[in-house]
C-alpha cells in the first residue's frame, strides 16, 4: 500500500469510528424525553448522563496511551466501539424499575468514547502528509458534529416507528459493523504496534507528566478546557437562550441550532485549511479564541429588539469558531509530541479537554441561576475564551522528548 493510499485508508477508518461513537455518545440525549418517561424520571436529568459519559471518557484518556502502544489504534479503536455499543445495549435492556443501571451504560459509552481521539491521533500522525496535518486531523474531526446530526436526525423517527429500545439495539449492531469493516485494515495499520510492551502505572500516568514538562503542549491543553467549555455550553443553552430570553419559538431555535453545528463542521475543514497553507496553527487558535469571544459578548448583548436573521447569523459564526478549533489544536498536538508518543500524550492532553465538558455547563447553569439569566453565561464564555487566545500566543512551541 502506497503512503498516500494509507493516508487515505487511516483517514476513511478514524472518521468513520469517530462519527460512530460520536452517534452513540449522543442518542441517550437525542431520546431523552421517551427514556425519561419509560424510567419515570426527570427529562432534565440527561444531564447527569452526559456528564457521567465524560466522566468515563476523562479515565479512560488517561489510561488509554500505553493500551494504543501495545495493541494499535485500530484494536484499541475497536474495542471502543464494542464499548459504546455495550453501553447503548445496556441502557435498551436496562428494567424501567432500575434506572440507577443508566449510569453504569453511562461510565461505559464513556470509557469507549475516550480513547478515540488519542488512538486516531496516534495513526494519523503516521500516516497524514505534513504538509496537510492541520486539514486532516480537522476532517476527521467532523465526524463529532456528523455522528450528532445523524443522531439527530435519523433517531426519533426510528424511536416512533419501534420504540426508543429498538432504535438502541439498532443503535448497537451498527457498532457490530463498524467493528467488522474495520478488521481488514487492522493488520496495515497496526503494523508498528508492540505486543509485549510491559504496562505499569507508572506507564500509565507518565503522559500526564510528559504533558506537565511541556509548557506548549501544556498551553494547548490549557486551551483546549477554554475551547470546550465554550463549545459545550453554546451547544446546550443556545436553544433555551433564544427561546427564553429572545422571543423564538422552538422550530426557530432550533434551526439556529442547525445552522451553528453545521458552521462547526464546515469551520473545522476550513481552520484545518487556514493552519496548512497561511497562518501557523497556534495563531490561528488563538484567531478562533478571539472571533468565539466576540460573538460570545454580543450573544450576551443581544435583545428581543435584533432581527432574527442577524441572531441566526451571529450564532453561526459562534458556531465556526467555538465548534471548529478542535482539528487544528490535536494537529498541533500530534506535532509537538515524541514520534510515535502521539496516543498518549493526546490522550492526557484530553483529559484536560474532557475536564472543560464536564465543568463548563454546571457553571455556566450556577451563573444563570445566581443573575436570572444567561446573558452573564455568554460573558463568561467571552472571557474564557479570550484570555486563552492571548495566552496562546504567549510563547513560541517546541518539541520535547519522551
């Protein structure tokens, strides 16, 4: 196989797993009004689900280095997606009288969903072209936004056709699938792993401590639980925003809400492209921060007064910058770390990441409750997102050693 075929095979394989886990990762929310029914419990706590799901991801990122090392991003890539699939299965199969199971499907669908990013990271770094670094890993990027929409769209209709457990074990065997197309592949791309690599905990947390002595890849990471944060909370609150404090209605909202997810997509494909060809990838991070900010302060700003248009328009935007940094921060990355280390130090470097998922929207929700509103929310967002562009360009990065 050619290198530039394998780029491609490595790039067709890690998107295709990413918009799978990103699918599962988002179904329990997707359907979270007929599970809660079936459960008898509150719609509102989904939220502790998804939480729950981040919080297994942030374990399983730090545990998941030495596992790619020894076994291959492809196996490791595998067994995530039998992980997620489990924990779908699990919450179709759960009894309505023990909904307390869900959390447990939760920690599962979470320690699959972790190691994802780290074991893409460490294939693509292999196999992407350098000179097209940025544009690939923001690619394969897309599939976390493309698994959400496909969720979105296919999965309550399935759900009223054959019942939100059906859709879940329907949910599940499309895992099956992915795992199977996947084995093929597994033997070219896995060609560099090392079966007898020893494993310890020390092994095991040495990445986080490799991410620590790095003050640039420490920086990105930094970053990142700005980035996330922001991204996280104007994807859960946009919607309630517009509605409660803007005058849409429901439909209107969420098409707003349509509109900002897919300039995320696009907006991960284009900054990939900015950071390959015009600017280098750590000022156009810190052009993504800057740009999020703005459109954060006149989110926060904004009234019943503005036409609809300029809201939607304005939300799209936000959308190309806080959904569409993600590509071009784990190529940098993948570039500043050891040859062939790229899996764990992603892989501790997302914690960080997963960190700014779970503490963002409490606190963005804590904000809206001690000023009774969101407009505070999206100021904070502001801040957070601005002085970390600033910070970015702080220091120049460098490689380090493992």
């Amino acid at each position: 196989m050619t290198p530039a075929r394998t780029a491609r095979v490595a790039l067709a394989a890690t998107l295709t797993i990413q918009i799978f886990t990103s699918f599962a990762g988002t179904a329990t929310a997707v359907l979270a009004p007929e599970i809660a029914g079936d459960f008898g419990i509150d719609p509102r706590l989904i939220g502790v689900f998804i939480g729950t799901v981040y919080g297994g991801a942030m374990l399983a990122s730090i545990a998941c280095g030495s596992f790619i090392e020894r076994y291959g991003p492809i196996r490791v890539s595998q067994v995530c997606v039998v992980l997620c699939a489990s924990g779908v299965a699990a919450t179709a199969f759960a009894p309505a009288s023990l909904p307390g199971l869900l959390a447990l499907a939760a920690i599962v669908i979470g320690l699959g969903y972790g190691p994802i990013t780290p074991a893409s990271s460490q294939l693509l770094q292999r196999t992407a072209p350098p000179a097209r670094m940025a544009l690939t890993f923001s690619i394969k990027q897309t599939g976390v936004p493309a698994g959400a929409a496909l969720s979105g769209a296919l999965l309550p209709g399935l759900a009223l056709l054959g019942g939100w457990r059906a859709t879940f074990v329907g949910v599940a065997l499309v895992g099956a699938i992915v795992v199977a197309l996947a084995q093929p592949i597994r033997g070219r791309l896995d060609g560099e792993h090392s079966p007898r690599r020893p494993m310890s905990f020390a092994g095991i947390v040495a990445p986080l401590a490799l991410v620590w002595r790095s003050k640039p890849l420490l920086m990105l990471a930094l970053v990142s639980f700005a980035y996330s944060a922001t991204q996280v909370c104007l994807t859960s609150y946009l919607v309630v925003y517009l509605t409660g404090s803007l005058g849409f209605s429901l439909v209107s909202a969420g098409l707003a809400l349509t509109a900002t997810t897919l300039a995320g997509a696009a907006g991960r494909i284009g900054w990939g492209m900015v950071a390959d060809r015009l600017l280098a990838p750590r000022k156009v991070l810190a052009l993504i921060g800057l740009i999020a900010a703005g459109c954060a302060l006149a989110m926060a700003a904004s009234t019943p007064r503005w036409p609809a248009a300029v809201v939607i328009g304005l939300a799209t935007c936000f959308g190309a910058t806080a959904i569409g940094w993600n590509g071009v921060q784990l190529s940098e990355v993948a570039r500043l770390a050891p040859p062939g280390a790229a899996g764990k130090v992603t892989g501790a470097a997302s914690v960080i990441t997963f960190a700014g998922v779970v503490i963002g929207p409490p606190s963005f929700a804590l904000l809206s409750s001690l000023t009774g509103g969101y407009r505070a929310g999206f100021a904070s967002l502001a801040v957070a997102s601005g002085f970390a562009a600033v910070a970015l360009l702080s220091r120049e990065p460098h490689t380090i050693d493992a």
